[in-house]
C-alpha cells in the first residue's frame, strides 16, 4: 500500500474516505472516536495544503439511522479544529464545482454516500459508475482511512483506487499493523477474552484463533461464556431459560463442538452474580438454584481469569463480561478491563460493545496497547478474510502526475469529460 507519508498532498485535492458512522440520538450523532481519527488525518492533509473532500457514510438505506451528514459536519469541525463545510450531496454539477475551486486548507464534507445507489450496487465495476468517474475526474488522489468500512466492497472503498493514485491513511495503516501483529506474529502465550451478547463474532474469532494457533487461551464470559458453560455439561438454572426465550440456544451444537475440540484451553466461569429482590448484587457458585437469571461473572471466576493474565504476552478482549450498564453487574467487565490494562502484555480491545463498555466505564484509549474501532472489519481481519478496501490499496499501481504550470486546463479538461452525465449525480436511493 502507498503510504500516507508519501503523498505529497500540497495544492492536491484529495478524496478522503473517513468512517463516520455512528449513533444517533434524538437524529444527533453521536461523538466517537472515529471522529477524533476523522479529524486528526484532516489537520494533517490541511496543513500539508491539500484541498480535503471527506467522504463517509452514516448507517444503511432503510436503517433507523440512516441520515444526512449536516450534523456531522459541526462535529467533524470541532475534531479538525477547522470549519469543515458541509455540501448536500455527492457529485452533482455545483459540487464538482466547488472542489475545482477549492483552496489549499480547506475542508469539504460531501452527504452520504450510502444516499446514492452506486455505493452498494453489487456486481458492478464501480471505476464506470458517475459516482466515481465524477469525483475521479476532480481529484489529484485518494486516501483511504476508513479501515471499519474497508471489508465492504463498496463504490467510495474500492472505486477510486482503479482511477487515482491512492494511500493508505494512518489510521487504516495503524489499524492493519496492530492487527496483524495479534493474528499474525503475536508473542505467546495469547489470552483470547471473549464476551457480551455478540455470540456468533465470538465463535467465529475462536474458531479461527485455536485453528491458526493464534490464541493458546480462551477466557469465556458474558452470553458466550455461558453457552460455553452450558456445553460442558452444567446447568444455568433461570439463566438457561432465560438464553432460550432470546433465541441464544441455537448456538448450542457451535458451543459444544468449541468446548469438546479445546476444554483444556478455555477457561470457564466457575461462579455468577445475580441481583436480589432490592437490587444488591448476590454472587453464587450455584447458578441453577439461583433465585434471579446471573448477568455478570464472580469474584472466583476473576481470580482464574487473573491467573491466565498474569504469565500472558498478549490480550486480546473483545466484548463486555456481562451486562455492565447495570450497577450490580458492572463489577466482572470494570475488573476484567482493569486487569487487561494493568498487564505488561501487547493488549488489544476490539468490537463497537467493548469501546461502549470502556467509556462507560471510565477507560481511555491509552490503557490498553490498542483500541480498534472497527466492528466487522476487526472480525474479518482478525478471521483471515481478505477485505476490499485493502486489496484496492494493495492493487493500486496508479502514479501521482507531476502538476506543473498547466494544473488547472488539466482539471478542467478532466471535469468536462463527464459533464454530459454530471446532472444524474443528484440521484438518490
Ligand atoms: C461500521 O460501523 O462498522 C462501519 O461503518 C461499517 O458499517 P456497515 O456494517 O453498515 O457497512
């Protein structure tokens, strides 16, 4: 892949994909640490004296959360420490116009880029839709710095690097070192912690990790741990019912089948927490005679946990031990992070129910060797899968041209040769 560092960024206009998507309460995104990333690598191009187009998406067609970007705009803003100034859609006329009159530090957000049905169409070369001819014709370059979305093959994620020249961001290129190095040539021993309610991601994960040796030690909580418990033979009392009425026991044969190819490296909880009729917490040994389904792991069970962290070389944690947005449950995830981040092992955490779980929590980002901010793109990596938007980057053979004298006749003459089509750019899905 090119690297960031590479690019010579000064009076270039520059596509950058960015992952913005996030939560939306009351239609107001919510602040992540995506946007924090987001606006790190647009200072950085910004002051290079590149001219930024940011793109992202923000949720699916269809999907509660499926908004304009406007809002996220003020919020990118505040990141960048500059005015990012948002444009209502992707590649119309007026705004091609805009990026060919773009100055050198200025910021650009362009609307959603799921709004358009080029971005998802399947089965289509995306380098011969308008969406990416159109930007493509305006623009010196493409970084892509958006590696949460980068196992999407996707218009903005793999259109541009078959027609710019094209880099990987930092953040992108820091996501894939830490992650390569836990699946590829971690220090052992490795300690897998696996939890929350996420239970098909954890099968996946552990499968992989005991299958490529990428994990010598899987501690089990939460939802999946449970299962775990369950396949090796004990009861969960209210529990059991309780993960049957949610549909969790359909799981059953994929938890037997872990638990019977791997017991002696996994590590089960040996003792629960369940809240009395006041709401205290109760930790007991015996879930099947408990009096309320357990949500959270014991004080034992961090004591076994703690003894696997002790001698490990590298964590890997995805997922909260229990249901810890609840004060008698909170204990198992609050301990199990705090024992992961005083370890002197490589520790990665990973999973969007992790990042929750550590704010929440009162966790930063600087306690743990890494955090991910991916969902599915962590699991597809971190499972061997090859994702789009890296292999786009790794194919890029595409130069950047030396721009002299005739820069701007070159722009135009580029811009001119879509502008019979430029009108459908205002389509939407
Ligand atoms: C994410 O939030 O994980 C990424 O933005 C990808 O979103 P998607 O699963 O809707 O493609």
């Amino acid at each position: 892949m090119k690297s960031f560092e590479a690019l010579d960024a000064r009076g270039k206009a520059v596509l950058l994909r960015v992952d913005l998507n996030t939560s939306l309460v009351n239609g107001e995104p919510q602040d992540s640490p995506r946007f924090t990333q987001a606006g790190e690598v647009i200072r950085l191009l910004a002051r290079r004296g590149a001219k930024v187009v940011v793109i992202a998406h923000q949720g699916r067609p269809g999907g509660d959360d499926f908004s304009s970007l406007e809002k996220h705009a003020v919020l990118l803003s505040r990141h960048a420490k500059k005015k990012v100034k948002f444009v209502p859609d992707l590649f119309s006329p007026t705004t091609l116009e805009k990026i060919r009159g773009l100055g050198e530090g200025k910021i650009l957000l362009l609307e959603n880029s799921r709004f358009y049905s080029e971005e998802s169409a399947e089965g289509i070369d995306y380098s011969k839709t308008l969406l990416v001819k159109s930007l493509s014709s305006v623009a010196d370059c493409f970084v892509n710095d958006a590696f949460s979305a980068s196992h999407r093959s996707q218009a903005t994620v793999t259109g541009f690097p078959q027609l710019l020249p094209s880099y990987a961001g930092p953040h992108l290129a820091e996501e894939v070192d830490f992650l390569s190095r836990l699946r590829d040539s971690a220090e052992k021993p490795v300690v897998y912690c696996l939890g929350g309610a996420k239970v098909a991601e954890c099968f996946n994960v552990a499968e992989y990790a005991f299958s490529n040796g990428a994990a010598q030690s899987l501690l089990a909580s939460g939802v999946f741990g449970e299962l775990l418990f369950l396949a090796s033979g004990k009861d969960l009392g209210l529990k059991r019912e309780w993960l049957e009425k949610k549909g969790f026991l359909k799981h059953s044969e994929r938890a037997r089948r872990l638990w019977d190819g791997h017991k002696d490296d996994i590590a089960l909880p040996i003792d629960f927490a369940f809240a009395d009729d006041e709401g205290f917490r109760v930790e007991t040994r015996d879930a099947s005679t408990a009096p309320k389904p357990v949500f959270d792991i014991g004080g034992e069970t961090l004591n076994l946990f703690k003894r696997y962290l002790k001698d490990a070389k590298t964590v890997f944690v995805k997922g909260p031990a229990g249901r810890y947005e609840e004060p008698p449950f909170e204990l198992g995830t609050k301990t199990l992070f705090k024992l992961v981040s005083s370890s002197k092992a490589f520790t990665v955490v990973g999973g969007g129910d992790s990042g929750a779980a550590l704010e929440k929590l009162g966790f930063k980002e600087k306690d743990f060797g890494h955090v991910c901010t991916a969902g599915g793109a962590m699991l597809d990596f971190l499972t061997g899968k090859e994702l789009p938007g890296l292999v786009a980057l790794e194919n890029n053979a595409i130069e950047p041209k030396q721009k002299p004298d005739s820069e701007v006749a070159g722009a135009e003459a580029a811009g001119s040769a879509v502008a019979g089509v430029e009108a459908s750019g205002a389509e939407t899905v």
